[in-house]
C-alpha cells in the first residue's frame, strides 16, 4: 500500500503511476478538486478513476457513488 498525492499540476504523471496498481482507495471528499484548482480538474481526476474501473481495477470509493 502506498500514499500518493494527487496535484492538480501533474495529472499525467498521476495517471502514469496509478496504472501500476491493481485497485486504488481514494481518499478525498467529493468535489474537493474543484475548489483552488485549474478548471476541469475534478473532471480529468473522476475520468482518470472511471477509466481505471473500465480496466477491472478495484477503486474505493469510485466517482459514481
């Protein structure tokens, strides 16, 4: 298990280092990427978590619930 931050400023080099994982537990209240954040950003973070799902990967809690 390893903690990761998520910084809106290197969404690509997050999503380079999530790919490696099997299943991932995010912990962060819902909407929070919206708020002191480039535009879009909680967009590009929910995507990035829903794609991971499409791939069979385990994400607690997902986007959709």
């Amino acid at each position: 298990c390893d903690i990761i931050k998520y910084k809106h400023d290197q969404h690509e080099e997050f999503t380079a280092l999530v790919e490696q994982y099997n299943a991932l537990i995010v912990r962060i209240n819902p909407g929070q990427l919206s708020q002191n954040t480039s535009p879009g950003t909680q967009q590009r973070f929910d995507e990035l978590m829903q794609a991971q799902m499409r791939k069979g990967k385990l994400v607690w809690s997902s986007p959709d619930v």
